[in-house]
C-alpha cells in the first residue's frame, strides 16, 4: 500500500459535501466502485459555475484519474465505470438524461437543480454543450509551486511556506516554476538560488525567452549567480 504522505502547505481547494452523505448515503454504500464515483462527480461538480451543472458520461470514460481509481484486480477501470454508474443510479445518487433524439448519456446528481436541468433536457429546453468537456475539466490540477517546491529542492517548513507565498504575490507561477526548474538543472537545489534568478529576470527581463531555454541552467551555474549555489 503506498502511503500518503499528508496534506501539503498553501493554498488548497477545499470541497464541500451535503450532510445527508454521512447520515444517509455513506452508511448504506457498500461498493467501493460506487463510492469512489458518488465522490468524484460531487468533486467535479463543485468545480463547474453557472447552471446547469453536468458531466457527460464520455467525460467520465476520458478521465484517467477515475479510471484508474476504478481498477480492481480483474476488472479494467472501463468495466468498474459501468457498474459504479449503474448502482449510483439505481441508488438515486445521480440521475441520467439522454439529447432528444438519442444523443449522449448526461449526468446529474440527484437535487432539486439536478432533477429540474435533466427534466429540461428530455423537453429539450436545453442541449449539453459539445465542448462541455473542455469547458468544465474534471482533471486534477497540476502541481502548486509548494508541491514542486517539497518534490524537487526541499522541505517544506513553516518558514519556506510564508516565503513561497510572498514570491506568489511578487512573480508570475510561470517563473517560479521554471526558475525551480532551472535550479534543478543547475544541481543547485536552494531558495536563494531560485530567489537569484526570479530577482535578475525581475530586473533585467526574460528576454521573451521560453521556458527551459537558458539549457542546463549554464548562464547561471557559470555567470554572477554561480554564489548562490550550494553545494
């Protein structure tokens, strides 16, 4: 079993979830297919604005985080989808519409809004966008700058948390990633070195430059910077 290493430091999304969950549906769920579903689309619907709130089931399928929080032994993640869609119905968590016509599978949970959008749907009062997927990712975010910070140069300390948020505010998350980046390249795994080089693009410019194009970091490994290496 691969162990979780705990919640990092800095800013993290937080998601809501109804009571009735714990008091109701939690302690009847006894498929852990069903479960890992029930949670992911309540994860992915919180993430949506605006109404109606839904997911097309082929963006379900698409998704490889689902599936692969799906596989069991013997089942792909494809065939535990199936099933955990079909009891997540059968339970009344979820509802599905179809287009008018017969057009994709649409997925709503079982609220008032959801009940209302998918009665509309099957009137035709309203068509599910064809780009919905794009529109609304149900993908998992790519790592903060403290992720990165704790995977690739260091622990991340209380102290290391307060600075990694003031350089938030002072820089562009593209630079510090790619200035992360670079420190790696340069074997030069420190904050100083890092705070070196958003300081000089800060003050001299990046020259329109893309990311990873200064190669291996040499400008700075062989340049004024070369102090702020560790070693």
């Amino acid at each position: 079993m691969k162990r979780f290493e705990g919640f990092r430091d800095g800013p993290v999304r937080w998601v809501s979830l109804p009571e009735p969950f714990f008091s109701e549906l939690l302690p009847a769920i006894d498929d852990l297919a069903e479960l890992k579903l029930t949670l992911y689309v309540m994860w992915a619907l919180s993430r949506q604005e605006g109404e109606p709130r839904y997911l097309l089931h082929a963006d379900l399928a698409a998704d490889p985080a689902l599936r692969e929080a799906l596989v069991e032994e013997g089942y792909a993640g494809g065939e535990r989808l199936e099933h955990a869609v079909e009891r997540a119905l059968a339970r009344g968590v979820l509802l599905r519409g179809r287009q008018a016509g017969g057009g994709a599978q649409v997925i709503f949970l079982n609220t008032a809004r959801g009940r209302a959008a998918a009665e509309g749907l099957e009137r035709g009062d309203w068509q599910p966008e064809a780009d919905r997927g794009a529109a609304r990712p149900v993908h998992l975010e790519r790592p903060n700058i403290f992720a990165m910070y704790e995977e690739n140069i260091g622990a991340l300390t209380p102290v290391m948390s307060d600075i990694l948020r003031d350089a938030e505010q002072a820089y562009p998350a593209a630079w510090i990633e790619e200035a992360m980046h670079l420190a790696v390249e340069s074997n030069a795994r420190s904050w100083r070195y890092i705070a070196a080089i958003l300081e000089r693009w800060k003050t001299e410019g990046r020259g329109g430059q893309e990311p990873g194009a200064e190669k291996g970091g040499r400008r700075y490994v062989e340049g004024e910077l070369k102090d702020f290496i560790e070693h």
